[in-house]
C-alpha cells in the first residue's frame, strides 16, 4: 500500500484532547489522488450536510430522547462508516461498539471503559500508539471524530481551554 505517507501528514494534526496539547493543524486539503479520491484512510470523506443532527440541543435531550437518537441516527451512519473502514472487523456494529457490552447496565455512560485507553497528545506513549494504529488513528481523527462532534452539536476541541469536543468522549484516559 502506498498510503503511509499521507497518514504520516494526518499524524501530525493528531489532537486526542489532553494537558500537554501541540498548536493543532489541519492536514493539507490535497495529499495525493489517493485521498481525494477515497478519502483518508480509505474512506469517503463525509459532506458536513450528510451527518445528523439532533432535532433540539443535545443538553436538553433526556436519557430516552438520546437512546432513541442513537439508535436512529448516530448507529447507522457509524454502522456504514465503520463497515467503509473495515467490512469484516465490523460486520457487527451497534451500541455495544462505542458504549461496551454492558452499556444498559452503566446507563450508557460515557467513556466506554471497553474502549482502549489513550494518553494525552504529546506524550511518548501516544506516539507509539499512532505508530502502531496509523490507518486506524486516521479514520478516528478524520472520520468519526467530526463525524461524532457534529451529531451531538459539541464544539471543536480548543488546546487552550481544555474544552470541546475530543477522543476522550469515547476512550478513556490511560494513566
Ligand atoms: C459511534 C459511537 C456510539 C454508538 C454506536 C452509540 N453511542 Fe450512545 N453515545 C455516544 C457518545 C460519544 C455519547 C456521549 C455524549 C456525551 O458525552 O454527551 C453517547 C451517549 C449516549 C446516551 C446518553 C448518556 C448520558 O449519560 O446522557 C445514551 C442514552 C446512549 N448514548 C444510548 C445509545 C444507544 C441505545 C445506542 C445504540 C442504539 C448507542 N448509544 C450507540 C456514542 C455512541
Ligand atoms: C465516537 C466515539 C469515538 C471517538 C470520539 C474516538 N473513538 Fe477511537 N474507537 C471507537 C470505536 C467504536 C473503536 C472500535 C473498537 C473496536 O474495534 O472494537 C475505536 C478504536 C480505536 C482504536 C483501535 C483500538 C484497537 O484496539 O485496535 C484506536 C487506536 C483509536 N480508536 C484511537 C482514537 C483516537 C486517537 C481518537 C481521537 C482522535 C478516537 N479514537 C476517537 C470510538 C471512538
């Protein structure tokens, strides 16, 4: 595969959320063919108007009127998000994938503990994990995050307050 240098691009705009947070940047709009054609990590990029939005603010939704949400909106885009990343691997994709087995049992309480756990951008450790996950860092960063962000109308991850939108909604923090 010929892809390892447009991922080496994309690696560098990596902002998991976290303490020690690097000037973020955007990947450059034209890495390649490759990219424009399929998307990165080999996925088709989204149109921002393709991804649901929630019909009154997430923060007033209750527990019932998020469920429901999910199970109508946020689980088949994600289903064919995932399946575009890897058919196989996510042939069964839904609640349980992001929230865990016993997701009912921890009223659906996010971060999944089921879910790797991430240190914070900058650190040696999450180097090693973008090294040893690129294609699967790129799809996360480039796909599910915006994706994830814009159906719970969150706002993008600022460095300099700590707050928005990050892969710390989903994954939980290592020590
Ligand atoms: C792609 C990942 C993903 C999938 C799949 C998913 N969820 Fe979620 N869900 C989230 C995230 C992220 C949040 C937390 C949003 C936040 O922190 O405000 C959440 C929040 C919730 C909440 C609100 C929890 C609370 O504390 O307010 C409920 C209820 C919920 N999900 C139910 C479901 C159900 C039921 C399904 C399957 C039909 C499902 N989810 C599938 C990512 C997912
Ligand atoms: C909306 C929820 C969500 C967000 C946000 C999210 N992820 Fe994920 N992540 C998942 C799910 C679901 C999987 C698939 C787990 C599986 O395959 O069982 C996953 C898998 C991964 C994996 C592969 C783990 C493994 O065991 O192979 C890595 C690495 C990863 N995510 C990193 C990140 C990074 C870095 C970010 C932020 C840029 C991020 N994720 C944001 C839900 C999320």
């Amino acid at each position: 595969m010929m892809r390892s240098g447009i991922y080496a691009v994309a690696m560098a705009a990596l902002a998991c959320g976290g303490a020690a947070e690097p000037e973020r940047e955007r990947a450059p709009t034209s890495v390649g063919a490759e990219v424009a054609e399929e998307g990165p990590a080999g996925v088709r990029r989204r149109d921002e108007n393709e991804i649901p939005r929630t019909a009154k603010p997430w923060g007033e939704m209750d527990g019932d009127e998020r469920g429901r949400f999910m199970g109508e909106a946020v689980v088949p885009y994600m289903r064919a998000l995932f399946r575009e990343y890897d058919e196989e691997r996510y042939a069964r994709f839904n609640c349980a994938s992001c929230h865990g087995p016993n997701a009912s049992e921890r009223a659906y309480a996010m971060p999944s503990p089921e879910l790797m756990a991430l240190h914070p951008s900058g650190s040696d450790e999450q180097r090693a994990m973008v090294e040893a996950h690129p294609r699967m860092v790129q799809f996360m960063f480039q796909h599910v995050v915006p994706a994830m962000r814009t159906m719970i109308g969150e706002r993008e991850f600022d460095p300099a307050t700590g707050e928005g939108f990050s892969c710390y909604f989903c994954h939980p923090r290592a020590e």
